[in-house]
C-alpha cells in the first residue's frame, strides 16, 4: 500500500483509473498526459468516501433510507436525501483522509507558491464518461475554496451530493445502487472569461466545425444557462469564424471579495454587450479543441477558462472533456452512394425505369 | 429537398405597371413574350423570377435573340436530349424591357421515371467520355468562332460584279441574305454548343456540394468552390498576358508611356515613337488573338464590346500593374497559394468524414474538377469571344443599311428586332435591284429614335426580383445551378423588408469591411468606380477583374458561389455577397456599407 493510498497527483492518472478516481479525474490526468493545459491538482479516490462512509457507521443508514425510496415518489427522494444529507454532514471525514488532503494541498501551495491557495473542489463520478454527462448538473462543485480544512469540509459536501434528490432519483430509476465518488482538488483559476465547446457543431454534427459559447466570469453561468452566452462556429480547417452572435451577458460569477467562495455580480453596463472572445482567443481555442479531439479519438464537449490577465495560448485552461452525446445522427448510405449515382439523383433519376 | 410554407408574396406580373413614358415598350419583343391576357390563369399562378444574372438591363429589340435562341438551346438540351427527369425547359417573359423566367416542371411520375432512363443512360455516357467529347467540343468551337470570323458581309455597288456577269458567283440579293442568315446560323449553333454541356458540368458540381453539406452541413460555400477550381484557368490568361506585358514594359524601359488618365491612343503613339516601344507593341498584337476576346461585360447585349473594340480597360489594368511594380509590389496571381490552399483544403475536409463518405468524396471532386474546365472556359468562348465577333458581324449589316439611309447609324441595327432586320435587309435588296423608292429610309429611323428613348427610361425602371405565385420549393435543377435561385432564396426575398437596414445574400468570399458603396448598373458606370469603394451590382463579368484591384468588396443582384464575382473576389481575397436580390435597388452610390462576405450580409449603416 502506497504511503497516500486515497489521493494522488492529477498527472499521475490515467483512463485505467476513472473506477477508483471518477471519470473527470481521470480524464482530467489523460488531458495532462496529452499536454494539454489543465490547472494543477490532485485527486481523492472512492477509498476516501468508502473510508468516511464506514468509520462514521452510515452503511447501515445509507441502505435504509434507500430503500425506502420508490421511483417515481418525489416525497420519498427528498426525505431520503434530506436524511442522508443530515446524517453525512455531521460526521467527521476520517482523519488518515484529512491528512493525505492536507499534505496533497501544501503540495499545491508550494506549487503555486501562495500560502493558502484557492482551490476548486469538484465531484468526479463514477463509471464511464458517458456517465458523468448524465450526471451533469447534479453534482456539486465547490469554487474558491481556501486552506485545508475548508478543502476537507468541501470534499464531503461533494460526497453529500451523490445523495442529492436527482442523483438518487436517476439511480432509483436505471436500477444501480451503491453510489461512489472520487474528488478533483484543483488550483482555482481566476477566469476573466469562461465556457463550453464541442469539436463539432452539436446542432448539425458538423465534424469540421467547433462550436463555442463563452460569457464573462467563472463557467457557472453559461453552464448553469444564466445568461445567453456569445455563440461563435469557427472552422477548424481554415480558423474562419463562420457564425459570430454575441448577447448582452448581464451577470458573471467572480471571486468573492473576501477571499472565499464564488459570487454572481452584474456585469457592468459598458461590458454586457462586447464580444467576450476576439480571434486570438478563438484561435487558442480551436488548437486546444482539435488537440483533446485528436487525444480522446472522438468528438468531445469540454469546458474550459481563460485565466484573467494572462496572455494566450498559456492563459487558456481546460477544466473537462466528456464525449459529445446526441448527435444527429450519421446519413445512412442509400446503396446508390458511387459519384455517379450521387449525379443521378441530383438530376431526379436515381429510379430509373425499366 | 427542403421545404416551407411559402411567407410572403409577390406582385402579379398583371399588376406591375408601365413607368411614364415608357407605354409601348411591347413593341420591341415577340408576341409570344408578353404576358398576355389569354395565358393570364396559367401565368399568374406561376413563379417568375427576375433573369438579372444575365439580363441586368431593359433588353434592346436585337439583343432579344440571346433569349430566344439560348432558351431554345437550353430547352432542347436539358428537355429532349438529356430528358432531365423533373425539369423540362425555361419560359421567358418580358415586363417593361426586364426578362423573367420560369422553370417547366414534369410532375406525372412515370414519365419523371421514363425520363430517368434516358437521362442515366444519355448524361452517363457523357460523364464517362468527358474528356473526349469535351475535346471535340473545343474543337468544334474553335471552327466555329473560325467561320464567324471569315464571314463577310458583301457590299452592294453601282454594278454587280463581273464575277456575276462573267463567272458563277451569285448576286448580291442571294449573297447579302445568305450572310445574314449564316449570321443567325452560326449564333444558333454557338448556342446549342454552350448548353450542350453546362447543366452536367454544373451538376456534377453541384452534387459535389451536396455531398459536402450532407457531411459537413456548416461548410462554407466557397470553401467547396476552392477545392473544385482550376488552376489553369482560361478566364484569369488575358489579365496574365496584361501583367507579363507590364513586367516587359519595364524590363525593356518603355514603362514611362503608361500614365495614368491617358488614352489607350495617346500611350500607344508615345510607344510607335521609339524601337523598343514598337518590339513591345509587336508583342502586344501577339497576344491580342485571342487573349483581347475577353468582353469587357457580361456579353449578352450588344454594347459589350472586347478588349479589341475598347482597349480602355486591358491599358488601365496594364499602367495600374507597371505601378503597382514600380512599387515594388507583388503583382502575380498567388498560384501556388490556391493550389496549395485547394489541396490543403481537400486533404482535411476529406479526412474528417467516414471511409463511407470519404469514397463518395473523394469521386465527386474528381468528378468536378474534370468537368469543371469547361464550366470556366465556354464562357470565354462562347460569351465573350464568340459573341463580342458576333455583333460585329452584325455592326456589318448596320452599316450597310446605313449607307443606304434605312438607318441613321450602324449601331441602330440593334434597335430591330433579328425578323425586322431580315424585313428592312430584304426591302433594302428589292428596291437596290428595281432602282425604286425604297420605304425604309422614313420608315425605320423614327421606329429606331422611339426605341432608343424607350430604353433610356426603362433602364431608371428597378424590377421586382420576382412576380407570380411563391413557390413552394424549388425543384428544377437548372435553376438551383445555374442561377443559384434556391426555395430559401425566393422565401427570403419573398419576405423581404422594403425598409431593412440589412439585406440578405449567399456568402461567396470571406471577410468583413466597411465602405462606401457605388452602385454600378451597366459597364459604362465601371469608369465612376473610386479606390476603396464598395462594388454593387447586378452581377459582374470576369472582364471587369482589373477593377476588382480597387475596391474592397462586391455585392451583387444574383449568382451563386460559382458566379463570376465570386470567383474574382476570392482571388483577390476580397469580401463578396452574392444573390441578394435587392442590393441594387436598396443601397445608394455614396452610403457607408458593411459587408459580411462569411455571413452573407450586408448592412445598411446610414
């Protein structure tokens, strides 16, 4: 057994750990593999929760409550949630746990070289990928997070989110029990602006196209769908920005001013309506899209910031991959798809008679 | 094949009213063009749309014959050779001078499944054979511009010739007339040439367009006309031969000759002055036949000469490349960037599509690019060194009618119709051989001054872009190709906003500028064109490239990605809206425009 057996440095991961870590861990270290810009961080595995779960005595407690819930019933989803919630918020993250997070956040104290660094502190489901998209939405991320003991307080509050009413109510409902997560700790980043992209046109499926949405501030707002976000389709082949629609984007999430926690702000008057991104930024972000397309071997959504004051490309960070799902789908081949029967049919004689 | 409930209307062609002063424009066309009131049930609930691509201006009486004849030729192809499934020919008709057309679609089923037989069978064996039927074309061309050129076009004298009296040469009566009827022959066969294969040279292009929107929906239009374009193109030779003449120019210190604002004339005498000026004029006479057949219009009507008739535009291009090189500027087309670019382009596209997919890709742009020589090159042999031959043959006749006195002017002969010009060719014969008073000399000029004022204020006139019924969708392939006319387009111009302050078009070149717009509606306005100047137009013609170097985008009427503006502005990296539908009629020579060549818009700033 290694001498931190319930965390480990994000760059250490790989595909082969998204059982034990969650799938956005472990993406997370195959972006990093792929040399691909990933705020610093480390990762907590299931070990973690599974050692909370039975040094606190809360099996027995979880189980119960679970099994009073019938799908379907929203009563009975939120007072189980409400009571496991309760349960798991008073007791005690287990002291070998809090210990590897402390000495995984001074690591990255020292790294950043700032004493107390803020941190991001977000779920990372189990399973597959495909998984984590379904979850998305449900699990908690906690932002701006500062010293170790608020690290701990935060990892558990994620831990409570795997019971929150949607999570249980989707399990309830595809029939899988004994939920499990890992944790991603990562080095906040101070995004001036932030947001989505696919590596196709999710609309149309064009696969030469990456679709972006970006707003002002942290990701919150655009993936929580607070404000319209600018809408850009910029080739991949050429860089051409094909569709430029930009919105008045009203509020923004920022640090708070006390040092602690994210906070939704208006966006100044002057700012709402200026396009957050310019072509350098595009750019930076069509590279990156092509390169987690090309590491991944498929279309892929990813979330991503760019630092505030810092110069691209360095600036621009990725914070998630997962593939793209939904598609329209393929064009099924007619049978007829030679050029010449393709000509054909262009002219209306593709049935020919006789 | 997209379809919608049609929004929005259309005025009836009924309805659209003769400006003032304009009544008895009717006159100048055949029965058969008019919108008449025995065919008005059938033609209301029909869509018309207006044919500014090729026909921007109110048609003379003469010049009607490019749409009789080349409508007949388009017919006779598309309908009963290649019996295009769904689409039969093209209907014309005529409101105030301005030409709209109207597809004829087939719609009984089995005979759409009867025409797909012989269509697969009659279009497939010209697919398979392209090079070498497209061989023989080319040749059969040539020996046609050939035949036109050695046409002459006999004087009439005091006597007949001895050759009459003493040999077997025929008389000037069988002469003059057998000369006027090759004439029109030989325009007959020009026409039947240039459609025998422009809608499978257009189809394989456009299904290669397809292909691509199917698999990549977001492509750009022009991205797919870049991985289909030549290289070599016939069209970009002529302004080639200019800038090699400039480079010679100052290899050979003659260069001081080309000033700018003097005449092809002045530069030309300054050149005859010296040795070397003389070797570099020898050089430009080798390169006139045939770089000098390029028109310096579209080639439809009459007025647009070649570069033979009107040097004016070929010296501009030539004293505006000396400069650029005496500025030390690059004036070369940037070939190997457009081939490197194309390639580039085909490589990537290719490589994002599925094996599947990528099969049917990788054909159809071989397909396309093996059909697409002819795509670029009939329109320089057919419209512009063909046609621009042509009306000088016919010049010819007006000259003869002139000298005696049935027109005022040689140029007049283009103010009759081909059948008036055979009726006053023919008087003029009758009484040249009775010695009597012939009526023509009092009975055409007046005829001719009427017309002439006619077209002068049908030409203030501005045309609907369509009449009729809207469509519910556009199904005939010929107007999607050739004209670009798609079920989006007439919807959105079904809808227009008379008041917009944006206007609508295709994307055919990519870019944003803005600038101050001149609204260019015949070939003479060309010369009003100041640099950095926004071009609006109804269409521009290839012939027109040396303009293209001073202003900073172009807007058109009408054409697709693959009209002539579009080509041109992408060589030249400019920013083009094609299709619009309106531009001419809604932007104003002077208004500060935006042109969004990668959205296709256009927007009104003031």
């Amino acid at each position: 057994m290694s001498a931190s057996p319930h965390t480990r440095p994000l760059a250490a991961l790989g595909r082969g750990d998204s059982p034990a870590f969650g799938g956005k861990s472990a993406t997370l270290g195959e972006l990093i593999a792929a040399e691909i810009p990933v705020a610093p961080g480390f990762a907590l595995s299931t070990t973690a929760f599974h050692a909370f779960v039975r040094e606190a005595g809360l099996d027995g407690k979880i189980a119960r409550e679970l099994a009073l819930v019938s799908p379907g019933d929203v009563d009975s989803v939120v007072s189980a949630s409400h009571a496991i919630g309760e349960a798991m918020r008073s007791a005690p993250v287990p002291e070998a746990v809090r210990a590897e997070i402390a000495a995984a956040y001074g690591a990255l104290a020292d790294e950043a070289g700032i004493a107390e660094p803020p941190v991001a502190v977000r779920s990372s489901a189990l399973g597959e990928d495909g998984e984590d998209a379904t979850y998305a939405g449900q699990l908690e991320s906690y932002l701006w997070v500062r010293g170790a003991g608020h690290v701990c307080d935060a990892v558990r509050d994620c831990w409570v989110s795997l019971f929150g009413p949607p999570a249980i109510a989707y399990r309830a409902h595809v029939g899988q029990d004994e939920p499990a997560m890992g944790v991603a700790v990562q080095l906040m980043v101070d995004a001036e602006v932030s947001g989505v992209l696919f590596t196709c046109n999710p609309m149309s499926g064009d696969p030469s196209m990456v679709a972006v949405n970006a707003s002002w501030g942290l990701g919150l707002a655009v993936v929580g769908g607070e404000v319209t976000p600018d809408d850009f389709l910029v080739s991949k082949v050429t860089g051409e920005v094909v569709r430029e629609r930009v919105h008045d984007k009203d509020v923004e999430y920022v640090p708070d001013a006390a040092g602690r926690g994210a906070v939704r702000a208006e966006v100044p008057e002057e700012r709402r309506g200026l396009a957050c991104l310019d072509r350098t930024a595009l750019e930076a972000l069509v590279e990156v899209g092509r390169r987690v397309e090309r590491a991944f071997g498929s279309h892929q959504d990813v979330e991503w910031a760019i630092a505030r004051g810092r110069e691209l490309p360095e600036g621009l960070v990725v914070l998630q991959a997962r593939p793209v799902t939904g598609l329209p789908g393929r064009h099924p081949p007619s049978g007829n798809d030679t050029a010449m029967g393709l000509v054909m049919s262009m002219f209306g004689a593709a049935d020919a008679k006789g | 094949m997209e379809t919608a409930a049609p929004v929005g209307s259309f005025p009836s062609p009924y309805e659209v009213g003769t400006p003032p002063g304009c009544e008895g424009w009717e006159d100048l066309y055949p029965y058969y063009a008019l919108f008449d009131e025995e065919r008005r049930e059938a033609d209301e609930k029909r869509f018309w749309f207006w044919n500014s691509m090729h026909f921007p201006l109110p048609m003379p009486a003469f010049d009607a014959i490019c749409i009789d004849t080349a409508y007949q030729a388009l017919g006779t192809w598309q309908n009963r050779v290649f019996a295009v499934p769904p689409a039969m020919g093209i209907d014309y008709r005529c409101i105030n001078g301005y030409i709209y057309i109207s597809g004829n679609p087939v719609t009984d089923p089995e005979k759409i499944a009867e025409r797909a037989g012989h269509f697969q069978q009659r279009a497939g064996y010209y697919f398979e054979h392209w090079d070498e039927l497209y061989g023989a074309w080319r040749t059969k061309m040539e020996a046609l511009i050939a035949e036109l050129e050695a046409l002459e076009v006999p004087a009439l004298h005091e006597l007949e010739p001895d050759e009459v009296a003493f040999g077997d040469q025929e008389t000037s009566f069988c002469a003059v007339l057998d000369a006027y009827r090759n004439v029109l022959r030989l325009a007959d066969l020009m026409w039947q040439n240039h459609f025998e294969f422009l809608l499978l040279g257009y189809g394989a292009y456009v299904t290669f367009t397809e292909l691509c929107k199917t698999h990549l929906p977001d492509i750009p239009d022009q991205h797919i006309a870049q991985m289909v374009a030549g290289l070599d193109v016939l069209l970009f030779r002529p302004d080639a031969e200019l800038r090699r003449l400039a480079r010679l120019a100052i290899d050979t210190e003659v260069d001081a000759a080309f000033v700018e604002g003097r005449t092809a004339a002045e530069i030309e005498s300054e050149l005859a002055e010296s040795e070397r000026g003389r070797d570099w004029l020898a050089e430009l006479e080798a390169v006139k036949d045939p770089w000098f057949h390029m028109a310096t219009g579209d080639g439809l009507y009459h007025y647009y000469g070649s570069w033979l008739d009107d040097p004016t535009i070929p010296y501009a291009s030539l004293t505006g490349h000396i400069a650029a090189l005496r500025a030390g500027e690059e004036i070369e087309r940037p070939t190997d960037h457009v081939a490197t670019e194309r390639d580039r382009l085909a490589a990537e596209y290719g490589a994002l599509l599925d094996d599947e997919a990528r099969k049917g890709f990788d054909d159809l742009l071989a397909l396309s690019r093996t059909v697409f020589p002819y795509v670029e090159e009939h329109k320089f042999l057919c419209d512009y060194w063909f046609l621009t031959t042509w009306w000088n043959k016919l010049r010819a006749f007006g000259a003869l009618l002139s000298e005696h006195g049935f027109l005022e002017d040689g140029e007049d002969v283009f103010q009759l119709s081909r059948l008036e010009v055979y009726s006053a060719l023919d008087e003029l014969l009758l009484t040249w051989a009775t010695g009597g008073q012939p009526r023509g000399p009092l009975y055409w000029p007046p005829i001719v001054a009427k017309r002439k004022a006619l077209l002068e204020r049908l030409a203030d006139w501005t045309p609907p872009p369509a009449v009729g019924a809207v469509p519910e969708a556009i199904l005939d392939p010929a107007l999607i190709m050739l004209w670009g006319v798609t079920t989006q387009r007439v919807h959105a111009w079904a809808q227009a906003d008379e008041d917009g302050s944006s206007i609508d078009g295709t994307p055919a070149s990519p870019g944003v500028v803005e600038g101050v717009a001149r609204v260019v509606r015949n070939v003479r306005e060309l010369g009003d064109v100041r640099e950095g100047e926004i071009l609006v137009c109804s269409i521009t013609s290839p012939a027109w490239a040396p303009i293209f170097s001073k202003i900073q985008a172009a807007v058109t009427d009408i054409g697709g990605v693959m009209s002539h503006a579009a080509i041109v502005c992408r060589e030249y990296a400019l920013p083009a809206v094609v299709g619009t539908g309106r531009a001419t009629s809604q932007i104003r020579t002077g208004q500060r425009i935006r042109v969004d060549g990668s959205a296709g818009s256009v927007t009104l700033l003031e």
